[in-house]
C-alpha cells in the first residue's frame, strides 16, 4: 500500500518564495526537504535518509539544474533516485531536453498544484514498484545462488558416495580419490597453455574433468572380493574379470545418464574416464585398444594421475615405491603408456604432484 507520508521529497531552488509555496502544498501529505543552491542539493542528498524524489529547479546561479543532475546520475547512490525538473522555461526544446538528459518529468511555473502532486504521486508510486521489483530480483538470485550451491555440495557428495563404494570394495586404496582428483586438475591447468589441449581444456572441462575424476574406478563394485582383495598376482582369467571393471563402471554411469530428466555434463566425462583410462598410448591397453588421439583427452589425463598415485600407494599385492622411483617410470612410460606431452607437463612439475600426495597422506603412502 502506498504511504504517502513515509516518503521524502527534495525540493531545490534558489528562490526562497518557491520553496516555501512548494514546501506548504506538499508538507501535508510529505516530508519535505529543501535546498537553496545544488551545490547545497548535493551535500544533502549524500547523508541518509536519502529522498524519494527530487523536484529540480534547471536555472539556478553557480551550478544549474543539468549539472545537479549529471552529479546525481554519476554516483552509484543517488543515480536511483527519480527528479523531476520544475522551470520556468517552457519550450518544448527544453522540455525534451530535461526528459532526453533523464528526468523522470518536466514541469515548468507558475506550478498547478493538482497537476504537481498528481504527477509526484505517479512517480513515486513508479519508484516503489521499481524497488520491489529490485528488492524482490535481488531475494530471488540469492535464493537461486543458495538453491545451486545446495545443488552442487548434494552433487559433490553423491560423486564422492558413489566413488567411496568402489574404496569399500578395496579398502587399502585410502585417499585415493582426493589425490588423483588434486592430479587431474593441476594436470589439466598445466596443460591449458597447450596448442594440442588449448581449446579442449577450457575452465569449464576442467571444472566438470575434475568433478567426474573420483568415478573412475566405479566399475570395481562388481568385482569379486577374492579378485580384487587378491594379495598375489592374478591368473589369467582373474586379470580378464578385473578389467571388465573398465566397462561395468561406464554402463552404470550411461544407465544413470538414461534415468535423468535431461543431459548432465560431468557424467559424459566420467563414462570417458571410467571406460577408458586403463588404455595406452600404443594401444596395448584396455578395453577397447585405444592409441594416440583416438583415447579422450580426460581418459588420458586419469590414466596419468591413476598410475602415479596406485605405484606410490601400498595395494594388497605390493609395497608403495618412492617418488624418484616412480618419476623415473613415467618417464619411462612416455609415447608408450602415456600421451608424450602430458608426460612432459606431468614431470616438469613433478614435485607439485608430489605435495598433493603428501597433503592427502594416509597410512599407505610414503
């Protein structure tokens, strides 16, 4: 409901008469604000209680009506407030000039004062359903920032339960999913500046790459205990089941796919990575022989961070290796088992990977 009584208007003129017939028509239903000068004006309308209006006289000495006006627009508190030039000029050129400059209206004297207080009421009735509309944008893209925030920290949580299902299965792998997740992001950012990754590995990529990184090795719940908590080497035909986890991890992440309501974006990466970051860069790897270009850039970023944190971490079938043993058979493993550039950017920064093991250290890596 609008409240006449609880709004302030500014009159500015210079002459003493006007204000006080201005001040007496409108004291009765407002509160009334005057300023004899705009240099005056100003210093006024910069302490609060801020007016809800201002009537502008345009010829005043030293600063005039336009240039109160453009120090008003100028400053991000005041810009907001609607005036309303009252003159005595009363072409039509200046009319549209006040209206062209951004006033609000334009009234020239002798002042009617139906018209005036018909016209100051129009206007602040436009202000305050202007500043509903702010006030109610601003609650509504707080609630929307809050309601996506929930979104993502539920989304990050069930990432890191569906991931912790597979740590269950094969309990020894501790931080696992922490380290290789911190691998594949600072991989990836180290990567950016290059011309073979560069428009691949946008901001965005990243951000959903390393959102998608701890589903990796999903497929492993549908791998027996006795294989995968085996602490010697594996038949033949235990090795075949145990590399079916490549493709039962992308299956689950397509059927979770089918089930939403629409597309999803972190999860095509995470079928990428779960299906195939056990391939090789020669094509000897698994499941489907992939080689080269042909294996996806996220595949080929995992396997790099996988292989990394499974050789320095302790597994039911071996002891952790150090790191300068380790670094030395990455090295080994370039154009072979990885993707030679992504080599060189992983080495080239090697003890920065190393930080990341020891800041998610557990009892299985030293």
């Amino acid at each position: 409901m609008f409240d006449t009584n609880s709004k302030t208007i500014l009159v500015v003129d210079d002459s003493p008469e006007n204000l006080t017939v201005i001040s007496e028509l409108l004291q009765p239903q407002y509160r009334v604000r005057v300023a004899t000068s705009g240099q005056r004006a100003l210093q006024m309308v910069a302490n609060q209680p801020y007016p809800d209006l201002i009537l502008l006289d345009v010829m005043m000495p030293g600063m005039d009506g336009y240039q109160v006006f453009e120090h008003l627009r100028a400053d991000p508190i005041t810009c907001t407030i609607p005036v309303i030039f009252v003159t005595a000029m009363d072409s039509m050129e200046s009319e549209l000039h006040g209206l062209d400059v951004g006033a609000v209206d334009y009234i020239t004297k002798p002042i009617l004062p139906p018209i005036i207080l018909a016209r100051i009421r129009t206007q602040l009735e436009l202000k305050q359903a202007r500043d509903w509309l702010r006030d109610e944008n601003t609650y509504l893209e707080a609630e929307i920032a809050k309601r996506m925030s929930e979104n993502e920290l539920i989304q990050k949580v069930s990432i890191r339960a569906l991931a912790h299902l597979a740590e269950i299965r094969d309990p020894e792998t501790g931080n696992h999913i922490l380290r290789t997740q911190g691998y594949v992001q600072h991989l990836a950012v180290a990567l950016q500046g290059h011309p073979r990754f560069s428009a691949t590995l946008t901001d965005h990529y990243i951000e959903l790459l390393t959102r998608s990184a701890p589903l990796h090795d999903i497929g492993k719940v549908g791998i027996p205990d006795a294989i995968l908590q085996k602490p010697g080497k594996l038949t033949r035909e235990e090795w075949a089941v145990m590399k079916t986890h490549a493709k039962l991890g992308s299956d689950a992440i397509e059927m979770a796919e089918r089930d939403a309501t629409r597309s999803v974006e972190f999860l095509i990466l995470a079928k990428e990575i779960a299906h195939w970051h056990h391939e090789k860069w020669d094509g000897s790897g698994y499941p489907d022989a992939l080689e080269c270009d042909g294996i996806p850039v996220s595949a080929r970023i995992m396997a790099l961070a996988d292989v990394f944190d499974a050789l320095i971490s302790r597994r039911v079938y071996k002891e952790p290796m150090a790191f300068d043993e380790v670094k030395t058979i990455i090295a080994e493993g370039r154009g072979r088992h990885f993707d030679p550039d992504m080599v060189d950017a992983f080495l080239a920064d090697f003890d920065a990977f190393c930080a990341i093991a020891q800041q998610h250290l557990d009892s299985t890596v030293e």
